[in-house]
C-alpha cells in the first residue's frame, strides 16, 4: 500500500517525463533523506525507474509513456488508418469494376483483374481511376 507522498510522487513522475531528486524533495518541502525513503520502495515495487548517480540523479515511471510519446503514436496510428481506409476504397472500387467486366463479357475474375491492370499501364492511370471510369460508363 501506498502513503500519500508517494501517491504524490507517482503523480508528479506521471505528469513530467522525469524528475531529478532535487526537483522533488524541493516540491514535496522534504528532506533527501526522507524523499529516499519514500522512493525506495516504489523504486523496489518496479514502479519508478531511478537513472543516473549522486546530482544527475533522476526518476520516471517504468512502463509508463509520456503525453508527448503518446500523442506522437496517436497520430502516426491515425495517419495508418487514414492510409488503410484509402487502401481499402479503392479495392472496394477495383473489385465492383472487376465483378462489372466479369458480368458484362462473361470472363473470369483474374482475367477482369488482368484487364484492369493492362488498362492502367497502357493509359498511364491508377487501376482507381480506371475502375472508376467503368463503374461510370456501366452504372456501377
């Protein structure tokens, strides 16, 4: 069980990315005596990571992440999403084309694929936009 200091502390340690000793102590208006014997045991219970020696001495949480971190990985997963949900449009797109061509000159699926593919190449154009052109021309 936790005391209030070091309650305290894990709060402190959660809302900056890491503390020196002297930042503490001064903060909480404690000794570094007493500041060792409250982190200590949090230390010991793997709750906070002591790094550096003597002056250079700091603490952070372990397994914790900062604000910073995670709104950096935030954003990378929602600019992943961004990507996978245009990946994904655009098949949805490419695969109704290939169903259209498969329908209208009763050929099979890798063969309407195929087709998309030589298009593209030939005009110079995405397989989207191909694929779109057909879903216009036909009512797709």
């Amino acid at each position: 069980m936790l005391n209030p200091r070091q309650q305290e502390i894990l709060k402190m340690l959660s809302e900056h990315p890491f503390l020196g000793s002297r930042e503490l102590f001064g903060a909480l208006k404690i000794s570094r005596m007493r500041l060792n014997q409250l982190i200590v045991p949090l230390i010991k219970k793997g709750l906070v990571k002591k790094e550096g020696k003597a002056r250079a001495t700091i603490y952070r949480l372990t397994g914790e992440k900062n604000k910073e971190q995670l709104t950096r990985e935030n954003w990378a997963l929602r600019e992943r999403v961004k990507e996978l949900e245009k990946v994904l449009d655009e098949r949805k797109i490419i695969e109704r084309a290939k169903e259209i061509l498969t329908a209208q000159f009763d050929i099979p699926p890798t063969e309407a694929y195929r087709k998309l593919q030589e298009q593209s190449m030939s005009s110079g154009r995405s397989m989207r936009k191909i694929a779109e052109s057909i879903l216009a021309a036909y009512g797709g």
